[in-house]
C-alpha cells in the first residue's frame, strides 16, 4: 500500500499554469502596493542607461572609463587641446568629461543631441592627436 504524500510534496498537475498565476498574484500585489517594476515582460531593461555607479559592470570597463573621463577633464586645461576650441564645444567637454551623456548635455545646451555627439566625436578626434 502507497503511502499517500502531502499535499505540498504532490507533483503539480499543470506547472506551467500554476506558475503563470502565481506569476501573476505577485505581480499584481507588487503593483497594488506602488512597485514599479525596472523590466519588461521578457525581462529587459525598460529604460537602458549607461550609468557607471553599478555593480553589473566589469571592473576593466570601469576602470578604463574613469580613466577616459580623467584624461578628458585634464584637457580641459591644457593649451595645446583648447586652441581653436569655440566656448560651446569647451562647455560641452567640460560636460562630457563630467560623465554627462549626450542627451543631458543636449538638454542643458538647448541643442539637437546628435549636434553634441558630433561635436564631441571632433573634440575626441582632436583629444587623440593631442
């Protein structure tokens, strides 16, 4: 004679389903109680951003991102960068160098972001034969 097992131990008779719905009260409970919830449906990024303060990135890129962004604000103040530099494309490095994206600097400017990549793609151009 089998010994008849708990009902916690019993072997779900549908695993898909009942995961689904299990899904489902919890997400609607985080919902109801104001989570807002960073993934889609698939569990992608809702919003991607390139920030550096998270754990996620590689120490490598870290370390030579800062490096970059170290390099970038010390031409700032060297002659030989700034010589034919307008006031805008100086405000825009000293930006960029502060780790700010092309969108923020975009919108401090007042400018089209893709105006700021493309100066900032010349001011890099500029940075490596300095």
């Amino acid at each position: 004679m089998k010994k008849k097992l708990p009902s916690w131990m019993e072997p779900l008779k549908n695993p898909m389903g009942d995961l689904i719905q299990l899904k489902s009260f919890w997400y609607k409970k985080l919902k109801d109680k104001g989570f807002n919830d960073i993934e889609n449906d698939k569990g992608y990024l809702k919003v991607w951003s390139q920030e550096l303060n998270t754990d996620k990135v590689h120490p490598i890129w870290r370390a030579s991102a800062e490096e970059y962004f170290r390099l970038a604000g010390q031409l700032l103040y060297e002659k030989r960068f700034i010589i034919g530099t307008d006031a805008i494309d100086k405000r825009i490095w000293k930006m960029h160098s502060n780790g700010f994206n092309s969108a923020k600097v975009a919108q401090r400017m007042g400018m089209n972001e893709k105006t700021v990549e493309s100066r900032i793609r010349k001011l890099q151009k500029k940075f490596i034969k300095t």
